[in-house]
C-alpha cells in the first residue's frame, strides 16, 4: 500500500457512504455509483470514510505509530510562563498537576523557562516540584515573540524528547504550543480541565469540555509524542512551596538563527483597570445588552471593587464598543472558570456558555425569566439588574465592613 489511504477497488459497491461523511470534502463521486476518489491533499486521515464502509473498502495505514519509539519519550515537561521576569500563577498551577502525572509515569517532572536575565527564577520553578528546569536565557528572548519562543522549543523537544508537555490556556499558551505541536507531529489538546494517567496504557487522559460545555469529552493521543495539552487557569491546585527543595538547572544553548523573528516588538500598552485581569479573578461581574449603554458598566464596577472581583462582558457589548474586547467571555473571548461568575442581562447564548459555564458558582440576573442563561445558574434572580445590582452593592458593602 503505497498511499496512506486508499479504496479497495474490488470491494467498494459506490455506495458513496464515505463521500458523506467525509467532514473535509476530501472524497468525490464524479457521478453515482462512480468510484470514489480520495483527494489527499484535503484528507486529514481522521478515519470517518472507514468506519463508515460498512464494505471495508477503504484501507488506511497505521498513522505514525509504526514510526515512532514512544518509549523513547521520557518525562513530563510544563512551560514556565514569565511576563517581565515574573512567572505567573498558571506556571504552579501546571507545576502541581505535572507533579501527580510524573510520579503516576515514574518519571521526571521539568520546567521549561525561557526569557532574558532569567535564570535565577529557576529556583521558583524547582521549590513548587521541577526536578530538572531547561533555561534559555538570551536577550532575543526578553519578550515573549510567537515565532523565536516557538523555534526554540521545537529544537528543545527533539533534542529531550518530553513525553508529556503542559502549557496554560493563556493568550500566550495557546498561541505558542500550537505552532510546536505542528512542527513535532503532535496532537494537541485545548483548554483541559483535568488530567491523569490511564494506569494500564499510561497514555495521558485529557478532558475537556466540549459542545459548549454540554459534555465532558477524555482524549487520548496514543500514537504521537509528546502528549501535548493546553490547561485552563483556575482549575487545577498551585503546587506549594517546599522550602529549600533544589534541582537540576540545565543551561540550553540555541542556534542563532532560530532566534530571529520576523515580527518586532515596538513597546507595550499596558490596559488601565481599576478591577482585576478576568484571567485571574476569582470573582467575575459580567455584563451584556441588558446594559443597555457603556455608562451603565459603572454599577458593575462598583460591585467588582467591593467583591475584589473582574469585570466580564457579552459580545454583545463589546461589538457596540461598551467595553474592550479583552473583556470578552465565550467562545471568541476569553474561557474563564472562576468560583464566582455574576451573569447581569446576559441571555446564556451558547457562544458566551462557552467561555464561562466551568465556572463553580454562577448567578445569573436576567428580566426575562425564561433567559438559556437560568439553565446554568446556581442561582437565579429574575429582576431589573438596575434594582438588583446596586442592592447587591450597598448589601456586599455593608457585609465586607468597604
Ligand atoms: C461565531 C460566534 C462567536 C461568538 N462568540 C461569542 C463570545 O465569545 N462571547 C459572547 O458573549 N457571545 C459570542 N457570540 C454572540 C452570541 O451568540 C450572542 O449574540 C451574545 O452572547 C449575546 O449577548 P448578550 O447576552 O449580552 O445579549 P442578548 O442576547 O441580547 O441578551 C440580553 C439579555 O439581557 C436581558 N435584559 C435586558 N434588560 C435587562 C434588565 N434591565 N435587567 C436584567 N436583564 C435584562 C434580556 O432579557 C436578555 O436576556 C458569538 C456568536 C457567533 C456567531
């Protein structure tokens, strides 16, 4: 067998089952009852046509496994996130979780740290569990850069061979691994929220929610490594701090080239807020059309800055300009997964479900008591938000002695 698919002439009826299923387009019929042609330049090789030939008439070669010393993967890896020198909570949060699936493999848990100046960080990185941090330390790197970021972690993957690779669900994750995973022939897994180790394979179970958070979906990637997976912040325990606890730190040297980026960073805009990042808030206040114009956000501030909590909005209210999209929640915003998510006029589109129903708690302020976002809410309270929120304000107020 020459192509990685092919259609067995002999037994194909042309029934055209697999031009249907086909979610690529990647199989025609030039007429009825003709012989499917496989267009594998479209073809992802996902096996839907031969699951779905009841003849067993499409063969499909065994992907990559056949090609690839799985065993040679050794140990679990996490990207140490740093923005001007400062590793961020999601780094130690990936830290406690990369700890569990190392020890369960019998292997060892690494931290990855790249930027300039850098090294002496290392050892927050190996006080949280890193038994070993790989550092590039180069002024190249100083700010995080798509391309040179990515280069150097694709020519650090294939000379250790990670079996296991973490990276936040961050602006920065999500952009950064997804360029090395195509580099490396691996899959990738978006936004888990829980991870493990299958005792008997020891493949690495990563489960996310899928279909708007409808269901919990466990994927696996048994024939490529290293395991790839993006992690949502919030949701898994910061590993703690074991005073005096060392490792190994392993200075990497890179070729200069890889180093070169195309893109140029000319100077950073800090965004002025008065309440806290969404990314990191443990309370989100977030507002939709019901708002009706931007000045009514306000009361949303305010009740953010008595509860401590971020500022979220719709879509909605972002596309009319009421607030910045780096507010956004849902499918084309941000995902969040606080323990308190404070819904106010937001109907529960399932685009804005699925930025936000992980969240433990949600309270959902909506007139319109047959709103889809009551289906997600803890708690409910069917009122005019411009009654109800500033009473939550002057209550919380008195409550926290603000
Ligand atoms: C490809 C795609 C991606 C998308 N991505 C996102 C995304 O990332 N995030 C997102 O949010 N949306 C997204 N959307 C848009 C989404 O479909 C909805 O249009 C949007 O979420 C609606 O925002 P909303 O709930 O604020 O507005 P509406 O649906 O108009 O709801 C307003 C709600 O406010 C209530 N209300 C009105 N006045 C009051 C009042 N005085 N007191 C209490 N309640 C009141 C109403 O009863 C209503 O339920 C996306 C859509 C598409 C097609």
């Amino acid at each position: 067998m020459s192509e990685p698919i092919q259609i067995v002439i002999e037994k194909c009826v042309r029934c055209g089952a697999c031009v249907k299923v086909c979610p690529f387009g990647a199989i025609e019929q030039a007429e009825r009852k003709a012989l499917p042609v496989i267009d594998l330049t479209k073809c992802t090789l996902c096996g839907a046509c031969v699951a779905a030939c009841k003849f067993d008439a499409i063969l499909m070669k065994e992907k990559a496994a056949a090609t690839i010393d799985l065993a040679s993967f050794k140990d679990v890896w996490v990207f140490a996130e740093q923005h001007d020198g400062a590793i961020q909570s999601i780094t130690y949060e990936l830290l406690g979780e990369g700890r569990k699936l190392a020890d369960a493999l019998g292997m060892k848990l690494c931290a990855v740290l790249l930027g300039h100046g850098i090294t002496a960080k290392t050892s927050e990185l190996t006080s949280r569990g890193a038994d070993t941090v790989y550092v590039v330390d180069r002024p190249e790197l100083v700010h995080f850069q798509d391309e040179s970021y990515a280069a150097v972690l694709i020519e650090l993957v294939k000379r250790h061979k990670p079996n296991v690779f973490l990276t936040g669900a961050t602006t920065i994750g999500r952009s950064l691994v997804s360029r090395v995973a195509v580099k490396v022939n691996a899959g990738l897994t978006a936004d888990c929220t829980g991870l493990a180790i299958d005792p008997e394979t020891k493949n690495l179970l990563q489960t996310r929610p899928a279909f708007g958070g409808n269901i919990m979906a466990t994927i696996i990637t048994p024939n490529a490594r290293p395991q790839m997976s993006t992690v949502r912040h919030k949701v898994m325990k910061e590993a703690e701090v074991t005073a005096g606890r060392t490792g190994t730190v392993v200075v990497e040297t890179v070729a200069e080239a890889i180093l070169k980026a195309r893109a140029k960073r000319l100077r950073f805009e800090p965004e002025h807020e008065t309440t806290m990042n969404i990314a990191e808030a443990n309370i989100i206040v977030s507002g939709g059309r019901g708002l009706q114009k931007p000045e009514n956000f306000t009361l949303l501030r305010e009740l953010a800055e008595v509860l401590g909590a971020g500022v979220g909005s719709s879509r909605a209210a972002v596309d009319a300009n009421w607030i910045p999209y780096s507010h956004q929640v849902g499918q084309t915003g941000k995902t969040v997964c606080p323990k308190i998510y404070i819904a106010c006029g937001i109907s529960g589109q399932i685009q804005h479900l699925a930025g936000m129903s992980a969240s433990n708690i949600i309270v959902a302020i909506n007139k319109d008591p047959d709103a889809p976002i009551f289906k997600v809410a803890t708690y409910g309270i069917v009122g005019d938000l411009f009654t109800v929120v500033p009473k939550l304000t002057q209550e919380f107020r008195k409550m926290l002695g603000k």
